[in-house]
C-alpha cells in the first residue's frame, strides 16, 4: 500500500521546468480571488449552470497559480549551459529509465539507478543544481517505498538543504521535499514530528502565496489528516471546522474543494457521534451541488447515500431504506458501479437493524467480493465492509467465523493505518465482545478496556462509539461477577446515547435491557421486571415482534418473572421466545440456546421435573456442541441439570453431572484468574461460589463411599485460591527479571502508596467533593496493574488443576489426618462439613463429616473468644463453654479420626479465628495436649512450590519509640502540616480519621523481647539485626537488602471495624448516574496493620506524610514487601490474626498479607495480648527456634509448657498466638 502511494508521488514530481512565463496563469492576490468568488455566487442565483463551470475551472487555475518569483528561481536554479546539453539528454534518459522501473515496481533496480545517477548529475551539473537535487528527492522518496527510513530521512534532508539553499525555504518545491519528510515520519509512527513539519508547511505557502492558496488549503486540510493519524480527532474536527469557512471563503461554496472540505467535516462529526450535525452539514452539500450544477452528479449521489446512512444510525430505517434503494438504481444507470456497491453497503446495515439478517449477509457479502477487487487502491474501505460482515455472523451466531474476520479485519488495520484509526479501535471493540460472548473473558479484558483508553482519548467521553465499547466492557464486569464496576458503565453510556439519539433510540433501549439485565443479576428483581416489561413495549413498536432484540428482552423479562416467583407468567414469555428463535434463529442460534436452558429452569420450579431433564438435557446438548464446554451457558444446563435430578432424588447423578461442572469450571478459572485484578477475581469466585455449595449439599446427601475425597478435591479447586494466585504473581514478580513485569510491579507500589495516603488522609484540597471517586479511581489502577501483572507471569504459574487428592494423601506424613473445614449454603440454611484424609501406618481413608448449621458454630466461636479474654469469667464457665465448643466443632471429628494425635488443620470461615488449642474435651484437657495441630490455608500448602527459601539472617523490630518525634525532617513537618492546615481550613476533614486517632503505649516488654531475641540468635552464631526503640521505624522493611529467613515484629497491633457511615454513603451512592461508584472504603487490608517509630507524633498527620516511614505499616504496604522465601514472620503483637472474614478465603488482614508477599509460616494473635506474657512466649519460642526446631513444633512446646505456668497458664496468654502456613510449600524439609 505503502509503495503503490510513494509511486504516485514520484511519477508526479516536475523534472524539469522550461516555460514561457506568459503562457501561465496571473497569480491573483485576495482581492482579486474575492471578486471572482462574488461572480460565482451570482452566476448560481441566476441558475446559469455553464458559467458556474467554467467560473469553477477558472478560480482553481488562479487559486493554484504560483507568483512570478517561483517560476524565476527555479528556471535560475535549473539552467543548463550549452556545453551540458548532452549530458543533460543523458539525464532525460536515465530519468525515463527511472520511471520505467518505477512504474514497474522494480524499486530495488530504481534505487540503484537513483544512487548512480546521483552521481552522474553531481559530477556533471554540480551538488548544488536542480537536476542534482531531484534525485536526492527521489532516492528520499524511494528509501520511504522500500522501508530503508534512514537513508530515506539523509537523503531528504540533503534534498531540503540544497532546495533552501537554491530556492529558498518558501518556494513550492522546498514544500514538496518537506512534504517528502512528512510522509517519512508518518510510516516511522512520529506524528509530533509530521505535525510540526505540516504547520511549517502550512506557514511557508501562507507566506509565499496567501491564505487563500490552493497549496496553503490543501497543506491545512493534510494536517487534519495527519491529527486523525495521531488519534486527535477532537483537534481534528476543531481545525476543520475552521478550514471549510476559509475554503468556503477562498474558492466559493460550490467549488469542489469546498464541498470535500464539508463532506470531511461531515464525516468527522459522525464518527464523534454528533449525527445531527453531520446530517446537516451533508443536507447543505446537497443543495449546493443542485444549486450550482441543476443536477444530481456523482458526487451529490455518494453524499446522499452518506445522509441515508445517517438516518439509519439515528432510527429511521424506513427513510434510510427507500433512500437507499433509489439510489442503489440511480447509480446503476448513471454507470456509478462503485458507488452502488457503497449503496448495498449502507443498506445492508439497515436490514441488519431491521432484524433482516440473511438478507443483509447476501448484500454485504456481495460487496465483499465486489471490493476484494475493486478496491485494492483503499483497503481501509475493504475491511470495514468485512467488519460489517463479521457483526451480521456474531449475530447469527456464526461466531467462529465472525471472530476470524475479526482478527483478519483487525491486523489489516494495524497494518494499515495503526491502533489510533476509528476502524482499528472498531475492529477491536467487536472482538474484544466476541470474546466476552464466547466466554472468553481473559482475552476480552485487555483487549475491551484498551479499545475504551483509545475510544475516549480519540472521539472523546460522550460519542457513540465510546458508549458501545464502554456497554462491552460493563457486558465483560458483569459476566465476571463485578457488578459494581458495570453499573457505572451502563449509565454514562445510557446518559450519552440519550442525549445524542432520545429514549427510544434502538442503542438506548439496548442499554437499558443491558442495565435491567444487571439489576436482575443483583436480586433487584422488581425494578428489573418493570424495566424489562417497558422496553418489551418501546421495542416491539420500534422493530416489530420477533425481532431479535425483542425477543432478547421478552426472555429476560421471563427469566425477571422466575426469579419474582412468578412461573406461569415465566414460562409462558421464554416459552414463546424460544418457539419464534427456533424459527426466525434458528435452533443453534446462541439465544435459542438461551432460551432452552431458561424453559428448563422455569419447569424444574414449577416441579414438572421429567420434563425440565428432558429439556435441559437437550440444551446441555446444544450447548456443548455450539459453544463449548466452558462457555457460561453449558454451565447453566450443567447446575439446572443437576438441580433436576437433586429435585428427582437421583444424588449419585447429581453429583456426577456436578463433578463435571467443578472440573471444568476450575479449568476456567485457572485461565481467567490470572490475568484479572483483585476486584474481578473475587466476582469470579463469588459468582460462582453457588455452584460449589450444591456440590457439597449433594456430597452430604449422597450414598458415594468416595464422598469425603470428593469434598476435599473440591476444597483443593477453590479454598485459598485467591491468595494462591496474589502470592504466586507477587513472588514471580520479586524474581522475574521481565522488564514488563517489574515495571507494573513497580507501578503498582506506587498506586497502592497512594492509595494508603488517600485513604490515611481523608479528603483533601485536590480531592474535595470527590474523595470517594478519587479512592475508587486508584482502586481502578490498582486492578488494572493487577491484571497487567498476572497476564506478564502467566507463563510461569502454577495451574490448580494439576493438584490432585492423591499427591495431598501421599504428603502426609504417617499416622495423621487432613481436616478441610467447608462452610456452604444449603438453600437458605448456612452448613457446615469437613472433608477428611487419614493416613493410617500408610493406608489412605476418607472421610466426610456433617455438622450442625453454621449459626450455631459461629456463636460458640464468638462466646468462647469473648470468655477467653474476659478476666472476670470464672474457670467453670471457661471449661464449660470450652467443652461445649469442642463437642460441637471437633467432637465430630476426633469421633472420625480416632487414634490420630497429628492434624492438619484447614478452617474455614468464623473458624480461622478459632483458638483450636484451646477447646476442652470431656476429660478437660486442652487439645493442644492430645493433638498437633497444623493450621493451613489450603491443601496445596503440604506440595512443594518451586520458589527457594531465603537465607538472609534474622531481623528483629521491637519496643518502638512510638513517641520518637525526629522520624520526619523539619522540612516534611512542615509540608505535612500545610496540607493538613489547608484541608481544615476548607473544612473537608471528615473521613479516614480512624487511623488519625490511635494512640499507642510504650511496650517496655517488647524492648526486652527484641534484645533477648537477638541475644539468642547471636548465641547460636546465625546472622541478625536488631531495631529497637528509634531506629524501629517502618522504613526498615522496606530497605531490606537481603530476604530474611526469620522476621520478628514486637509491637502493637491494630484491626479497626468499618466505617458503618462510610460504608452506607458508599453504597447509597451506587445506584446514582451522577458519580462513578467508589470502593469500600473500609478496606481491610488498610484496617489492620503494625505501629512503628513516630506514629503517635505523625498520627495527625497520616496521609500527608510519606506513607514508607509514617509509623503504621498497613496489611496493603505488606504486600510490596521482598518476602518471597522467607521462612517464618512473628507478629508479637495485638490482633495481628484478625481482619475481615472472607468465605473460603480466611481473614483478609495482616497475615494474609505476609502470606500473599511470599512467607511460609506466620505466628500471630487472635486478641490483644500481654506485654509480659508475649515476651516470656517469644522468648522460650526463640530459644529453640534458634536451635533448629521448626517454629510449628516449637511453638506448640512452648505454649504446652506454658499451660503450668501459675503466671501464663490461662489460654488467654497460651492460646493467644497462632502458626499459619506450611514450610513444605517454601521448599523446606523438616529435620
């Protein structure tokens, strides 16, 4: 493409230029051009058609006219003396020769002869002469075709150096040199550069010929160009909604200069989605050409097909149709072949909107082969008629092929015309929604939300383009389970559709289904139906009652009915959906398929259970067939399938068909897991965290010998495992020396820095009136982050699917026993059972175990913590309740594994807070004292990771001076108290005072703690560094050299409840179109955390000061910690084992967070804990540590010792500390 164009150029230029300045044209000055432009605009008020013509004729002769001045220098600069004559026949020669292989396309051969005859012109004309600079110019222009830019960009600027220098830097060919060099700089992709040299061609005509100069029109209208390469397209329409006046102005309204300049307006208004405008300045063009011509040509004939286009986008598809199809008939007897396949084109579109596809595809289908030939000089032209294509396969659901043209489509653009082009970014937009329609949602999201960076910065916030690709990407949040992030999409798009098109436009109504659709999906089943029953109405009247997307929102509205309980309604709208999509759709047809998965639903409630299995087994079919085996709807009929057989009695095949959903289902989200952030990871699990509470339901249910193994495969596919993926990624992305990943790792730090600020400071100056916007926009970049960094490490991940119960079984070691605790939902009872693996002397066993409902377990957790940590209780009502519990929570199980005295132990829920070692059997004693306990996250934390574990020495933190008032410079005081002034001054302090307000004692324990500590780990000849009161300051984690094998953290710690008033605010605010929804700005991970050096003197100040050495170091700052392969993290400190309890993941908080930045095992408190008593553990904890005892073993002595101390023998002192974690996973073996 590029070559064909650079071949035109070259066989254009002037060789040589010998002519009897008479024969030119005069050049005109302004006023004289005015008065002939005057004289045009009388002749059309007199409808005298041949003078406007040849008028016409005569002021683009003028207006192209070059002053007396450039014919005079360059007949000086090209003069050739007699003596030179032959040499200058040999040069005709070579230059014919030249043009010859040029015209050919034998470039390579042309070069040579351009490089020789270079050459032969300087020895026999000199460098500096006409003849000598055209062939530099041509070996530029040459160099350009062949993509050797850097002899192109030295021989252009040699060609533009002597041009100056021969013909000075405003004449006509110093211009086209220039030009030259623009087009070099556009294929290099640097548009700042063709930019400028475009403005300076802009300036050179203006000044050499005047403003109204044909030349100084067209190099203005180039740079338009050039700003739509950049992707500038609001400049773009800015600079030619200020060209076409002083075209207009220059050469009259009805020259055809003037009427492309309109026409390119038009277009640019309605590719930024302003149609109204578009349709007027079009209509206008229209006249104009009647008026000056009384004809309707060719060109009239091409815009009207334009305004017939636009009325289609704008609705009014009858108009658009008629329009069309005269036109189409017009062309044809008017010989405009082309432009009556541009025709078929356009109408196409319409028949697609009116529902009409099969006949839209023949039409379009037709213009492809048309335009495969035809239009190989605009390629740009050819795939655009493919995309329309493509979207009439997506809609007939022919998917595989729509998402091959797509791609097809989509590399052409590239290619062509770069990712900025209005057709690249559509090209994207449709396969990103393919993707997301195949349910391939981790090639969809980078894909969908680089389209929307690129729509917005190219057509801006409010065009309609922006509008579709922000509805794909809030189709892709929702189908994730991230409905907070889809709403907000749905109503910007909604508002700027209405305000380009009306309510009842076709792009309205369809986000309006899509937003219905959403609430429907968040329980708001009432508003959602009324939604659906209205645009049921809208859209029927607007396309008729078996269109497509009519059919679409009777379905939904039938799916809104089944979820209001109310059934024959359902049944009855799905059903007659489904009888006119097998007919009008077809019965492969995706939304057929929809609608079989929909009436096999509606049947399994109405109890007509025969007949739902009969239905849904044929949808399962169809599903699987069409779509796939991981696509969202075989899903769909796989859970209502199963629901049916449940409802029938017939577990066994419940659970089967289940199985087969758990394992696929994990094969999904071992894709789509990675390559998301936090927020949409979640929404996966959440959403589908029904499917696996089914599953359990069934196992509890079911007569399966192998019922106990199944639950724990099925805690292996999902328990833990977002906090397997974040630590995986956050490790990789330690050790990795990929610069994509360390430069998002790097950035990500960054952003969750200021996140924690932010959210530390409450509003300030920059933020007032949006503190929640702006927390929520750093919540955004952090996601995205997130995702850039998963899709970075994907090649090094380690996939769930490759853990099975056998290589768990096989980890442990003999004589001991996995208990996997699962709480699920029984309908709408909350459950509880665990799944067991005994290894008896090397026998493998299973087992399942049923408790009582989760309620009840939860409320003995919570009383016998509370009792644990009152002072007042007295022992019997300690031993009572701690009988109690341990009869409820473990009775069941020592019952299960009788004789076994080595657990591992993986809690779940309310249970992650539980002090196990603490419950008291009949004979009242402690289970500490009959059972060792290892408490896990997962199953998977028994199997070795290829991650190695650090050897860099001890570091111990303890007993900061929290008071120390040195840690900020006086210069950082200073800031800090300005920011802080200023934000009371404005009176916008109100959130995020929570951390504001703590106020922590001196540790006197913690000091001593620390020193004892380091004064072992130096008895025993290991390395260590101590930080003790002062130098205890948070910026030495973050200046750790080396990974720690063991760090020590002797503090105060901290779990602050959420802001309930916040909270509230955050949600009111979610079903508002004004704001984009915020986050919960009650994070966890900024609730919990460790104080350091100086927090009580920068507690007034935190979020103003610099978040690495502000004194509070956050569960979110632990994640960009160095930790990976570190070996044990002690927090000696309050609550560091609380935070906010996430189902099946454990509690988001401090130990979490050490967790997911790399470290094996983490010891920490589940309350606040005595200064003397946590000293006197860690110390006896570290005297054995130190000496090669594993810290689980170590730990469970000393506390046992403990039990007999008159001093620390209540569980409040003992119990208080918890070990998490495995260091079999880090790579250790246990000695």
């Amino acid at each position: 493409m590029r070559e064909k164009i650079l071949i035109t150029l070259l066989l254009s230029f002037t060789v040589f230029i010998e002519v009897n300045s008479k024969e030119l044209p005069h050049f005109k000055n302004e006023a004289e051009q005015g008065l002939l432009v005057e004289e045009i605009n009388n002749a059309v008020s007199s409808a005298e058609f041949k003078r406007v013509k040849d008028l016409l004729s005569e002021i683009t002769v003028f207006a192209s006219a070059k002053p007396d001045w450039v014919i005079e220098v360059l007949e000086r600069f090209s003069w050739i003396p007699k003596a030179k004559e032959q040499d200058y026949l040999l040069w005709l020669e070579l230059q014919s020769e030249f043009e010859r292989l040029v015209e050919e396309g034998q470039l390579t051969t042309a070069m040579g002869l351009a490089e020789s005859s270079l050459l032969y012109s300087e020895e026999s004309f000199g460098k500096s002469h006409w003849l000598t600079l055209q062939w530099y110019r041509d070996a530029g222009a040459l160099g350009i075709g062949l993509g050797e830019f850097e002899s192109a960009d030295s021989f252009l600027n040699e060609a533009l150096a002597l041009s100056i220098d021969g013909l000075g830097d405003t004449h006509a060919e110093t211009q086209i040199i220039i030009g030259l060099l623009i087009e070099l700089y556009k294929v290099k992709g640097e548009l700042a550069d063709a930019i400028a040299l475009q403005e300076l061609v802009i300036a050179n005509y203006g000044a050499a010929f005047g403003s109204n100069h044909l030349s100084t029109l067209e190099a203005m209208q180039a740079r338009v160009k050039i700003l739509q390469l950049q992707g500038n397209y609001l400049y773009a329409l800015e600079a030619q909604q200020e060209l076409c006046p002083l075209v207009d102005e220059s050469l009259s309204l009805y020259h055809p200069s003037a009427l492309h300049c309109h026409i390119y307006l038009a277009n640019l208004l309605s590719e930024s989605g302003r149609l109204n405008e578009a349709e007027a300045t079009l209509s206008l063009v229209v006249a104009n050409i009647e008026k000056s011509s009384g004809v309707l040509n060719a060109m009239a004939v091409r815009v009207l097909m334009t305004l017939a286009d636009l009325r289609s986008r704008r609705g009014d598809y009858q108009v658009a149709k008629e329009m069309l199809s005269d036109l189409i008939n017009l062309s044809r007897q008017m010989g405009l072949v082309d432009q009556s396949y541009i025709g078929k084109n356009y109408l196409a579109r319409v028949l697609v909107s009116e529902g009409q596809l099969s006949e839209a595809a023949t039409l379009i289908k037709d213009v492809v082969t048309y335009g495969e030939g035809a239009w190989s000089h605009r390629p740009i032209d050819y795939y655009n008629t493919l995309l329309e294509l493509g979207g009439i396969y997506q809609r007939q659901s022919r998917l595989s092929e729509a998402e091959s043209i797509f791609k097809k489509a989509l590399a052409a653009f590239l290619e062509l015309a770069g990712d900025k082009h209005p057709s690249t970014l559509v090209a994207m937009n449709n396969l990103g929604n393919i993707y997301e329609q195949l349910g391939l949602y981790d090639q969809a999201e980078p894909l969908l939300k680089q389209t929307l960076s690129g729509m917005e910065a190219t057509f801006g916030q409010s065009s309609s383009q922006t509008a579709s690709t922000r509805n794909n990407l809030a189709l892709l949040h929702e189908s994730q389970g991230n409905f907070r992030e889809a709403e907000p999409l749905y109503l910007t798009s909604y508002k700027h559709l209405v305000d380009q098109f009306g309510e009842d436009h076709a792009a309205s109504l369809a986000i309006q289904n899509n937003l219905a659709y959403l609430y429907m999906l968040m329980a708001d089943f009432e508003v959602a139906s009324s939604m659906f029953e209205e645009l049921a109405e809208r859209w029927t009247i607007l396309l008729g009652q078996n269109h497509q997307d009519v059919l679409k929102v009777r379905n939904n509205l039938g799916r809104a009915y089944q979820k209001q309980g109310k059934l024959s309604e359902a049944e009855q709208q799905i059903y007659n959906s489904l009888v006119a999509r097998r007919l009008h759709l077809g019965e492969k047809h995706i939304d057929t398929i929809r609608s079989e998965i929909d009436l096999g639903s509606v049947y399994l409630e109405q109890g007509q259970l025969r007949l739902a299995v009969q239905q849904l087994k044929l949808a399962l079919k169809l599903a699987e067939n069409e779509l796939g085996e991981e696509h969202p709807y075989t899903f769909e009929a796989l859970n209502n399938l199963a629901r049916a057989h449940e409802a029938l009695g017939d577990i066994d095949a419940a659970v089967n068909i289940r199985e087969i959903g758990l394992v696929r289902r994990s094969r999904f989200l071992d894709r789509m897991l990675w390559v998301t952030g936090e927020n949409a990871r979640e929404g996966y699990i959440r959403l589908h965290r029904p499917e696996l509470h089914e599953y359990l339901a069934n196992l509890i249910r079911s007569d399966d010998p192998d019922v106990g193994k199944k639950a724990i495969g099925a805690s292996l596919q999902r328990k833990g495992l977002l906090l397997k993926i974040a630590s995986e990624i956050e490790q990789i992305a330690q050790l990795s020396n990929n610069q994509i990943m360390k430069a998002a790792a790097t950035e990500l730090a960054a952003v969750r820095k200021q996140l924690a600020a932010l959210t530390l400071s409450g509003p300030t100056p920059e933020t007032k009136g949006r503190h929640p916007e702006a927390l929520y926009e750093l919540e955004l970049q952090v996601n995205e982050l997130q995702s850039t960094l998963g899709r970075a490490s994907l090649r090094y991940r380690s996939t769930i699917a490759d853990v099975s119960v056998e290589k768990v079984a096989q980890s442990l070691r003999p004589n001991s026993a996995l208990v996997d605790f699962l709480m699920y939902d029984d309908g709408d009872q909350g459950k509880v059972l665990a799944g067991v693996i005994i290894n008896s002397a090397g026998v493998i066993q299973y087992d399942i175990v049923e408790f009582s409902d989760s309620a009840e377990i939860e409320n003995i957790v919570i009383d016998y913590r509370e009792i644990i940590q009152d002072d007042l209780a007295d022992e019997d009502e300690l031993l009572e309740l701690g009988q109690i519990a341990y009869e409820l929570i473990w009775g069941p199980i020592a019952r299960s594994i009788e004789g076994i005295d080595y657990v591992y132990l993986i809690p779940d829920g309310v249970l992650n807070i539980l002090p196990f070692n603490a419950l008291i059997n009949g004979e009242e004693r402690y289970l500490i004292e009959t059972t060792d306990l290892h408490m896990l996250t997962s199953g998977r934390d028994l199997l070795q990771t290829q991650f190695e574990p650090a050897s860099g020495g001890y570091i111990v933190l303890a007993g900061p001076d929290y008071n120390a008032d040195q840690i900020m410079t006086p210069k950082e005081r200073a800031l800090a108290e300005g920011r802080r002034s200023a934000a009371l001054q404005q009176g916008i302090r109100g959130f995020g005072g929570g951390l504001r307000g703590l106020k922590f004692a001196p540790l006197p324990g913690a000091e001593r703690e620390g020193q004892i500590i380091t004064d072992q780990v130096i008895a025993s000849a290991a390395s260590g560094e101590m930080y003790i009161g002062k130098s205890a300051q948070e910026k030495v984690l973050s200046e750790i050299s080396a990974v720690p094998e063991v760090l020590h953290m002797a503090t105060h710690g901290f779990f602050l409840e959420a802001d309930e008033k916040l909270r509230k605010r955050l949600l009111k605010m979610q079903r508002s179109s004004e704001v984009q929804v915020p986050p919960p700005g009650d994070n966890p991970l900024l609730r919990s955390g460790l104080a350091f050096a100086g927090v009580n003197s920068n507690a007034p100040f935190l979020g103003d000061v610099d978040t690495d050495n502000d004194g509070v170091l956050t569960a979110l700052e632990v994640l960009r910690l160095n930790l990976s392969g570190t070996r044990l993290v002690v927090l000696s400190a309050c609550e560091t084992g609380l935070g906010e309890i996430h189902e099946g993941e454990g509690v988001y908080g401090l130990r979490r967070s050490f967790q997911e930045a790399g470290v094996a095992e983490v010891i920490s408190s589940l309350w606040e804990v005595s200064d003397a008593g946590t000293q006197a553990l860690m110390t006896d904890l570290y005297g054995l540590i130190v000496n090669g005892m594993p810290a689980r073993e170590a730990l469970r002595q000393v506390q046992i010792e403990m039990l007999d101390s008159p001093n620390w023998g209540y569980p409040y002192v003992w119990s208080a500390f918890m070990i998490v974690g495995s260091y079999e996973s880090a790579g250790m073996t246990l000695q």
